[in-house]
C-alpha cells in the first residue's frame, strides 16, 4: 500500500520545491497538496508535475478544523509536512490576526486532526513542522541561532511562529506524538512570489524601478537557495531523529546593500547594460517597525548528523535564480497581473 503524505503550503514558494521533489524522488508516495490558495499560493508553479499519478491537489483552509478532521480521516496520512504559513513581516504588522489564525490555529487543528488519526499507535508516522530563524529574535555582530537559542521573536509573524514551534512541541510531550522541526533562514530561488527582497528587486531593475531599501540597508541575513532547502527537508523528513530540532542555513550571510550590490551587478551583466546603472535605482526609505538587525544560522548539526550542506555559493544560486526570472517573465508578469489566481479555477473546477 502506498504511503500517504500531506503536504501543506504546497503551491506556495517553498512547499512547491518540496512536492515536486516528492512526487518526482517517491513514485510510491501518494503526495497530497493541500493549499488555500491565498495570494501567495500558485498552481502554476506546479504545472510540470500537476498530471503525475501520485499527485493530488486538495483546496482547503488549515483554520477549518471540521475540513481537516475529514480530511484526515478519509487518507488516514501517515506523514505530515507542515509549511503553509503567512509568512511576509510587512502584512504581520499590518493585520497580525491574520497570523494567529493561520500560524497558530492552523497548526493545532492539523496537530488535533493527526493525533485522533492515530491516537497510541504512531509507530511510522511523523508531523514534520517547518518554522524560520525569526523565532530566535535578532543577533548582535556575533554569534550564530543553535537549536538550543532561547525564542525572542520581534515580530507578529515570528510570535504566531514560535507559538506553532511550542505547540508542536507540546503535542510530543502531552500525545506521545513523533515530531520533527525545522528552522531556516531566509529563501530564495525560482517562483518566490515578488513581495520578497530578491524577486521584487529583480522585477524592479528589469523595469528600471526604485529598489526601496530599509533604513541604512546594514540588516544582515542569512541566504537559503530554496532547492537546498527542499533537500534539506527530505532528508530531516527521512532520516531526522524524533522530538529534534534541526537549524537549516545557507552559510551565506549578507548585509541587504551588499547583497543588492551584487544582484545589480550581475543584473546589468546579465540585461547587457553599463556597471552601476542598476546600483542607480536604489533608494533608501523610513524602516519598518521591530526590524532586527541580523539573523545567522548554525547548520552544524544537520550537516553532522544528516550530511545536508549547500549546493551552491550565494553568488551562484543568485545567478540562477536571476536567470529564471529572466527566462519566465510571462510567470513574473502574470503574478504581478494577479492572472495567476484563475489557474485554480480553470484547471480544476470541473474536476
């Protein structure tokens, strides 16, 4: 009997990388999709795959708890790989209820639904929770996040974060449940949706836009290529051990200016333009409240325990992630379009 595995966030930036290495790694995995599709989930970003046997799309929202307990007790899965989340700071601070509901309440119901799943017997089973850096608040000039790194968060993104980490946690102790959490730094790659830093500022040289840079441009980050970290999460997944944390970082630590820098750069080689016509774009605007100052990444354990460590230097997973963007600009131009968000409907509504 094939094994059942729901994927959640699915169609998103990060969960489309995963499913379609599990569909593709695992032709005896039964993978599901589970996705709301809000405005940072794109079935076009799976359209390779979407007619794969072993594929399934489900739409459905985590906060409707009476959804995911028939859900799950009709394919009775025996994997869990949690990534939907509200993710982007900006909209936390604007609407941090929106948060709560997806980051916190979402997580319990799938956490309730899986634990009346199996109940005592959850021998082979695992829920594998993906969190974020932020959890651990910000970092003076040195020092790394370790698993052990008390939680701070500063944000309401990171709070209803770290609220989801705790209660998966709790479950362990309170349920007996087998759990897994993963904590990364900051994604990059082909399909971010284009609020993020890199794309944004991508889409915005090729269009000869602003690049709006927060306060002194110095906040430093830690840079993930989202193919690295998909295979990251396969092999935690697989060959993690119960009730751990594991850190996942890029070794790649940035100041934003100097990362910026670098992507004009290779932006004007790239477009065949003159060095420093893109650096000419960048404009430094009023920062965003509860901005921390630096995130850094201790891989060593994963690295250690799993053998998991990067592809590709930053300058190179940059490069590739420009050239995507670069050869897909109907994909660019149909998110930025909100086109995108008609894809559900014409390729599954009479399915």
């Amino acid at each position: 009997m094939s094994k059942k595995i729901l994927i959640t966030g699915g169609a998103g930036f990060i969960g489309s990388h995963v499913v379609r290495l599990f569909v593709n790694k695992y032709p005896d995995y039964e993978i599901y999709n589970l996705d709301v599709l809000t405005y940072a989930g794109n079935l076009e970003n799976l359209k390779d795959i979407e007619n794969a046997p072993n594929y399934h799309f489900v739409k459905a929202d985590i906060v409707d708890a009476e959804a995911m307990n028939k859900l799950f007790a009709e394919h009775r899965f025996e994997g869990v790989l949690h990534l939907a989340a509200e993710s982007h700071v900006d909209r936390s601070i604007t609407d941090p209820l929106a948060f709560v509901r997806t980051n916190v309440i979402g997580t319990v119901n799938l956490l309730n639904s899986f634990r009346d799943t199996w109940k005592d017997n959850f021998e082979g089973k695992r829920f594998y929770h993906i969190s974020t850096d932020e959890v651990y608040g910000t970092l003076g000039a040195e020092g790394l996040f370790e698993e052990t790194t008390s939680y701070d968060p500063n944000s309401p993104y990171s709070a209803s974060k770290a609220s989801s980490d705790h209660f998966v946690r709790a479950y362990g102790e309170t349920y007996g449940m087998p759990y897994v959490i993963t904590n990364c730094s900051n994604n990059y790659g082909p399909n971010q949706f284009p609020e993020k830093l890199i794309p944004l500022f991508i889409h915005n040289v090729r269009n000869e836009k602003p690049l709006p840079v927060y306060g002194d441009g110095k906040y430093t980050r830690d840079w993930l290529y989202v193919i690295d970290h998909a295979r990251a999460i396969d092999l935690v997944y697989h060959e993690g051990r119960n009730k751990e944390t594991y850190n996942i970082g890029g070794f790649n630590e940035w100041q934003n200016i100097d990362l910026i820098k670098v992507l004009c750069k290779q932006m004007d080689e790239k477009l065949g333009r003159p060095a420093g016509t893109s650096e000419g774009l960048i404009s430094y605007v009023k920062d965003r409240p509860g901005h921390d100052r630096r995130y850094a990444i201790d891989a060593t354990k994963i690295n250690k325990e799993l053998g998991w460590e990067p592809s590709v230097t930053f300058e190179q997973g940059l490069g590739e992630t420009i050239d995507w963007y670069l050869q897909n600009e109907d994909w660019l131009n149909s998110v930025t379009s909100g086109d995108y968000q008609n894809y559900y409907k014409d390729m599954y509504a009479d399915r």
